[in-house]
C-alpha cells in the first residue's frame, strides 16, 4: 500500500460535524488530531465539537424525529440495503482508514468491514418485520392490542477498538425502527464513523436523522444530552468504568439504556477435547485484533491432562505470528491502540510473572516506534494475579489448569464480567451442561468467535444490558403500546 493511496483515502473523509445534515466546523473552530498509533504522527484533525455544537445535534435529531418515524419502513429498510451495496463496495477505502487510525491490520480491518456491513443487512430485513400482536383478554370482556413504536432520539456513543462494526451494530436497528440519532465515535478512531456517515447520506438518508459529532471534552459534551428530557434513548459500547458513570446519568430521567460494556472470557478446554481445534480457537479468541476485544479470550482454563501440551502449541502458534504496521504485507499482529494500553499489558505480565506465572513466549516489547507489544503465553498462572480479574486488552494468554468440570465453572464465573464464555469438548451432554451452568450472556462452543448479525450480543452481570443483532436488536429502539379496547 502506497502512502499516495493512504492520503487519497484519508483526504476524502470528512473532518466536520454532521449536524442535521451539513458538514461544518466546530464553534470557535478547534480541532482535535487523529493519530496514527503504528508511527505516532497525525493523519488528520476533526472538529472539536462544543456544548453548544452538543446540543445543536441534539436539536437537529429531535426536528426529524417525527418525519423519519412515518417514512415507511420498506423506504428504511431499502436505504440500508443501499449502504451495505456501497460499504461492500467501498471496503478496501474503509479498511485502509480503519487500520490507518486504529492499527490492526488491513485482513483484520476488511473483516470488520463485513461484520459491520451484515448489521446493514440484517435490518433491512428486520425493517419491514415489526409488528404488534391483537388478543381477546382472559375475561372475554375486551380486546388487547400491542403496537410497536421508535423509542425517539438516540444518543450512540462507541469505542475505538472496533470503530464501523460498533457504530453499525446500532444504526442499523436504529434506521429499521425509525429513530433518529447523534453518534459520538471515540476521540481516538473517529474518521471510521465520519466516512460512514457521509456514505449514509449520499445513500439518502434524510438530514438530521444521522449527526456525527467528535469531541475532546467528552463528559462536558456528553452530559447534558443524557440528562436532556427530548432524548430518549442511550445506547453506549464501552468500558465498564464509563458505563457505570452513564448508567447514574441515565437515572435521572429514567433514560432507555442499552449497554455493552467490558469482558473477561473465560475459554475452557476439556480433556476430551479436539487440541487441533482448541488451539485454533484460542488463536482466534486472544489474537483478534490484538486482543483489543471485549469477547477477547481474556483466562485460559485447561484440564490438568492436556494443559502442557496446550500451551506448548499455542506458545507455538503466538509466537509465529508477525508484528509490524497494519498496512504492511505479511503483517499478523498491529500495535496497541497508545502508549497508556501498552503500559497496562506489560505491569499485568511483569505482576503475573512476580507471583509465579512462566513465560512460554513473548513477554516483552519490541525496541522502536509504536505501541507494539509480543504476542504471549503465560502458563502457571496463580488465581490472584490481576490479569485473572482484569480486561487485559493485549495480545497475552494466561493458561492455568484445573480438574474437574466443577472446578472449571466455578473458576470461569468467579468474575464480576459475564461477556463471552469459549468451550471445548466433543461431549455433547459436557457441551449443554458446562453452557446453562456459565453466567454469560453468549457461549461459543468448539469455536472462537461468537460475533454474527444474526445473533443476539450481549453480556449480563458488569458486561452490560441489552442485545445488539438478531431478532432482539431492533426491539432496543421499539417501545411496546398496549391499547385496551373495551367491547
Ligand atoms: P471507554 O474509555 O469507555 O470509551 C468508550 C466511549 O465512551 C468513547 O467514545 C469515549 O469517548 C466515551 N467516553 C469516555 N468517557 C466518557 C464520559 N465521561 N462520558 C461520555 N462518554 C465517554 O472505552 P474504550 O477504551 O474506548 O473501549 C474499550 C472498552 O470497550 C473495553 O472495556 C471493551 O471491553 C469495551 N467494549 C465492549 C464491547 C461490547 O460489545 N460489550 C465491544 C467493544 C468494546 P473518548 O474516546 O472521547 O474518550
């Protein structure tokens, strides 16, 4: 990849606020850089949203509410349809501008590109399939009937580590149930969702339905819109530190919340397990986008029979792939989104590495540029090193092993997440049984990646509330009406 193509891609994302369907800047005109995590430099600035613009994209949002609601949903669901042709179309450009801002590399970031698209997909089908239901009460005395209305004005706030596929996870139900929206993309990776959401408006979605807004000052921004009586809805993917700080906002005006927040998956692998596809699987689960993942395998379990040859083979594995700038050939492995992220890897190795954990591979960082940090294999590892309990976030697999099935559940839920379990076995009833007894909101069984547009995502405990995908992501953005008819 040229740098000529990586400035042609870049310079046609626009840097402005979309507010009720017009790019313009900031008030005052601050900007806020957008920096490339794999050399440091900047690729652009955006504008630098005020509480004023804050709230004129809220305003903008309210004003089409009632337009965009009675466009039939035939209309909505055919205009997704067309943004998913032209991001299918677009991919390499959406690609490039991903790993560009967030580093992953460029395989990785047209994967994403077409998880994100699907959620496009999936709800324009979903679009024309709302319906309500009619019943005669119990009594016989009178005639019960649900209609399903758009919940209204949405605030969307996302994170940097999958900057399409998040955004598109909640405009695309959005846009299916009729509710109109202000996006707010990390301050870190925001020219993802600015490209979108031009694409969006020259599919022809309506001005005002859609207004994109980048910020610096976040929490002084943010706030108000969640404690404005016209919005109705806040729908946030992200830490669980900030999602908690949102949920107490969300209180005062008892907000319509969906959350989805942190993770710390468990994988499991039973001694009767396939190892050809449970290594496989753990690569997938730890390695995808460098870990950066809330479903990120995060604590490796192993039966004691088969723990050592587990992590010799993964260890095997990791330590093959190849670190480098995401727009690179050959590259396996990006770097971490800054310096801050890399740091944190690195004192959660070096603190399970002090209480007795062993280093198969990696461990360390590489000397130069960027946020990089060697994919590792840590075996050992005690119950109370902090990367039991914590999001690591970076390209580390902590294995410990166990002896029994109870044991295995026991450790897998003794965790204040409930995100994402993986499990290994070729034994049905161990399968069904080990999947009731985890307290996670998605199980993936004999295979390392749960994500699909067709199926309800979500966590329970701290990994939030709500589903994202499948026949249950448009309802976040429905209200059910009773209407009670007295014969
Ligand atoms: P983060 O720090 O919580 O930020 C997420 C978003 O919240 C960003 O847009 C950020 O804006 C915004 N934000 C931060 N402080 C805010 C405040 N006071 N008020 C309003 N908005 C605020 O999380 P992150 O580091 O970007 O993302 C990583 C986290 O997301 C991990 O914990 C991961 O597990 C989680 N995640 C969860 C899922 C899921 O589906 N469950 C998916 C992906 C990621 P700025 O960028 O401007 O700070």
């Amino acid at each position: 990849m040229t740098a000529t193509r990586e400035r042609t891609v870049l310079e046609a994302v626009p840097t402005g606020l979309l507010i009720g369907g017009r790019w313009r800047d900031a008030t005052g005109g601050a900007t806020l850089a957008v920096d490339d995590p794999a050399t440091g430099e900047t690729l652009a600035r955006v504008a630098d949203a005020t509480v004023a613009d804050g709230r004129a994209a809220l305003d903008a949002a309210v004003a089409a509410q009632a337009d965009w609601a009675a466009v039939p949903p035939r209309d909505r669901g055919e205009l997704l349809r067309a943004a998913y042709e032209k991001l299918t179309a677009r991919a390499d450009d959406f690609a490039m501008i991903m790993t560009l801002e967030m580093g992953k590399p460029l395989a990785e970031s047209r994967g994403e590109v077409a998880y994100g698209a699907e959620f496009f997909r999936w709800f324009s089908e979903e679009a024309v399939r709302v319906g309500g239901r009619y019943s005669t009460s119990p009594n016989g005395a009178t005639r019960l009937l649900t209609m399903k209305q758009p919940v209204g004005p949405t605030l969307m706030i996302t994170p940097w580590n999958f900057p399409l596929a998040m955004g598109t996870r909640k405009i695309g139900p959005a846009i299916a149930a009729g509710c109109t929206m202000v996006m707010k993309p990390a301050s870190a990776t925001p020219l993802t969702m600015l490209a979108l959401a031009e694409l969006l408006r020259e599919c022809g979605l309506p001005d005002g339905v859609l207004n994109a807004i980048t910020t610096s000052s976040t929490g002084q921004v943010i706030e108000p819109l969640i404690r404005d009586p016209r919005l109705r809805k806040l729908t946030f993917t992200g830490s669980t530190e900030v999602g908690r700080t949102l949920l107490e906002q969300a209180s005062q005006q008892v907000l319509r919340v969906s959350m989805e927040l942190g993770g710390n998956a468990p994988f499991l692998v039973f001694g009767d397990a396939d190892l050809d596809k449970a290594v496989d699987g753990a690569v997938t689960a730890k390695m995808r986008n460098m870990g950066e993942a809330c479903t990120a395998a995060n604590r490796f379990y192993v039966h004691e029979s088969v723990a050592e040859e587990f992590s010799r083979r993964l260890a095997e594995r990791l330590g093959a792939l190849r670190l480098g700038r995401g727009t690179d050939d050959g590259v396996d492995v990006g770097p971490l989104v800054d310096a801050k992220s890399r740091d944190k890897v690195s004192a959660l190795v070096d603190d399970a590495v002090a209480k007795g954990a062993k280093v198969l591979v990696g461990g360390s960082s590489p000397e130069g540029a960027g946020w990089f940090y060697r994919p590792t294999v840590l075996s050992q590892v005690p119950a109370d090193a902090r990367l039991a309990r914590e999001e690591i976030f970076g390209p580390v697999a902590p294995v410990s092993s166990f002896t029994s099935d109870e044991e295995a559940v026991r450790m897998a839920n003794d965790t204040e997440y409930g995100l994402v379990a993986y499990l290994f076995t070729r034994d049905l009833s161990r399968a069904l049984l080990v999947s009731e007894a985890l307290q996670f909101g998605m199980v993936g069984v004999n295979q390392g990646i749960v994500s699909n547009p067709a199926a309800p995502f979500g966590g329970v405990k701290a990994s939030g509330v709500g589903r994202e995908g499948g026949f249950e992501g448009i309802e976040e953005y429905l209200e059910t009406k009773y209407v009670g008819l007295a014969l």
